[in-house]
C-alpha cells in the first residue's frame, strides 16, 4: 500500500502541449513529476510516440534523440539508445528508463 502522495507520480502527468511536441516532433522536459522527459513524435502519429529519460546512464548527460539514425545519441561519450531505451553502443550499460506516452486534448501525457 502506498500514499497519495507516492501514487501521484505513477499516474498520468501532463508535461507539455501538442503544439510544443509538433514544432519540432520532440519535446524535452527537464524536471516534471517523473523526472526528466523526453518524447519524441507528433500528433499525426500519436500512436508512435516515445518517451524516455533522456539522462544518459553513464555519466548522466543529455541524450539527444537522432531522427535520420532512429536512436537516442549521447553527446558526451557517443553511447546509443534504442527507441526502446536498449543501449546500441558503449560505453552506456545499462538502458535508458522508459515511460508511456499519450496525447489528450492539447496536452502530452507520459506515465513511469
Ligand atoms: Fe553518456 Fe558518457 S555520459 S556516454
């Protein structure tokens, strides 16, 4: 049994707008209810979408995600993320975290 206060950040989070994700087709939140967010797509494919924690889990940079490459790619030391936060490439270990995404109304959702 957990608190209301623990439930909260396991449920839905509203962390951006549509309009901010379809600018570019990523939207970078760096602190939120779940901790830093990441989602990439658009409203046009919303059953595409992912999201991750974009902190690298090597040494903790930002990932950046890379389109042409369909992967996440750490600016710091070159270690690459699946979509799937499935590291491609060292020197990264361990995966990158992984949320749900959804869109409703005008706003992105992610849940841990
Ligand atoms: Fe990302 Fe080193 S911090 S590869």
């Amino acid at each position: 049994a957990s608190s209301p206060s623990q439930g909260a950040a396991k449920d839905w989070q509203k962390i951006g707008t549509v309009a901010d994700l379809d600018k570019t087709g990523q939207l970078l939140v760096p602190e939120s209810p779940v901790g830093a967010v990441l989602v990439v797509g658009t409203s046009k494919a919303a059953k595409n979408l992912i999201a991750v924690n974009p902190t690298c889990t090597h040494q903790g940079c930002t990932v950046a995600w890379k389109t042409d490459k369909n992967q996440f790619v750490c600016p710091c030391h070159d270690a690459k993320f699946a979509r799937d936060g499935k590291v491609q490439a060292a020197p990264a270990e361990k995966p990158l975290r992984t949320y749900l995404a959804k869109i409703e109304n005008d706003s992105v959702f992610v849940k841990p």
